[in-house]
C-alpha cells in the first residue's frame, strides 16, 4: 500500500454518509474527515477483489484507470490490514483472463520446479544417509536411511531441513539420530503417553540413548 493509494475502509462501527445519509456503510470514504458512501465518492461502480491472488491484482490494478485499496482496522494487532482493493470490472475481466492464459504456463513450471526438487531431496537423503553411517558405523544401513528420510522431509521443520542439517553438520545429524533413538528403542513416548513431563522422560531414557549411540558408533558395533 504506497500512501498515494486511493483508501477504502471497511469500518468496524455504524456510519451513515454525510453527504446521502444512506447507512450504514459496508464500505467508506473519509472526505474532510466525515464518512461517504462510495457512490457520492465515485466509486460505486468499482468492483471489489479480496486479497490472495497476487498476480491477478496487479494486472486488475494495472488495467483498471481508477482503483483502491480497502483495508480494515485489526484490533489485536491495532493496525489497518489490507482486504483487497476495488477495481473496474472491465479491467478485472481483461487480468482474469489474462491470468487463465498463463496458467497452463505456470503449472508446467510448478511441475518441472516439483521435478526438481523431488531429485534434489533423493540425492540429500542418501547423503544424509551416508553421513548417518560414516558418524554412526553401527547403525544397520536400512535404518540409517529411515532416519534419513524421516528427518529430511521437505517442510517438516526436522533437523535434515536447517541449514546446519543441510550442511550435514555432526552436530545436527547427532541430534537426527539421537531423536530417532529416543522415539524408536526406548520407552520415551509410552512415558509421554502416561502424562510424564517432557523433560523427565527424557531425563528416563537419556542413558538408554548414549548407549545405543556408543554401540553404533564403534566400527562393527551390533
């Protein structure tokens, strides 16, 4: 929103016009500081377009001669937010289809950019794999590659998508494999289950966990 925008507020409160007294008002303008509807505004013949496809926004705005932003106050984080914004409908029609012309554009792009990602992730998991036996030798391989992929799902927030996990830090892969231990081989989400607090669950299986890392990490360990 650039403070040269024409403003339309959707109000929280009742107002009549000040100029028709038609009221109240779905939507405002402040002239003078007095409330007008958007017909004595000359802008009843815009057409409103809520927020969320950027795209078809800017080409709307980009067509349309005469156009405004709405915006409404939030009163728990006390400022004014954006709606969406009013446009010609002449100019709407033209960035809809517009934006329907290049859809098939940019879903091919969406597939091809999914494509991609798809084989980086397969080329991180295995090497994040690797990385789990080169630290832990004893890990039995097909669980070195579940702990791989379990931590490395796009999105998920695990360890495998930080950048030090990225990276394949020591640090970060430990706490990949420490977690997967924690949950699989000891008694850590049964003690959850039964209510015990976090951190004394933790405290409960902690010796368990070091133990099985130690034997892992001895070249050959079972």
């Amino acid at each position: 929103m650039t403070s040269s925008s024409l403003l339309v507020i959707e109000p929280r409160r009742h107002h009549r016009c000040a100029a028709c007294r038609r009221g109240p008002l779905p939507r405002l303008v402040l002239e003078n500081d007095a409330p007008h509807c958007l017909d004595c505004a000359d802008l009843g013949h815009l057409v409103f377009l809520p927020r969320g496809d950027t795209a078809l926004t800017r080409r709307a705005r980009e067509w349309s001669s005469l156009s405004a932003v709405v915006i409404r106050f939030n009163r728990r984080r006390g400022r004014y937010e954006r709606r969406g914004v009013l446009v010609e409908e002449a100019a709407l029609a033209r960035a809809e289809e517009q934006c329907l012309a290049d859809a098939d554009a940019r879903a091919r792009r969406r597939e091809r950019d999914a494509a991609r990602r798809a084989t980086e992730d397969v080329r991180f998991t295995a090497a994040l794999a690797d990385e789990v036996l080169r630290l832990f030798p004893g890990c039995p391989p097909e669980r070195a590659r579940e702990i791989a992929t379990h931590t490395s799902v796009r999105g998920s927030g695990r360890v495998g998508r930080t950048a030090a996990g990225r990276a394949l830090d020591a640090a970060a892969v430990t706490a990949a494999v420490r977690a997967s231990v924690r949950h699989v081989d000891t008694e850590y989400d049964t003690l959850l289950m039964n209510r015990v607090p976090r951190r004394e669950a933790r405290a409960r299986v902690a010796r368990v966990i070091e133990a099985v890392l130690a034997r892992w990490a001895a070249e050959g360990g079972v």
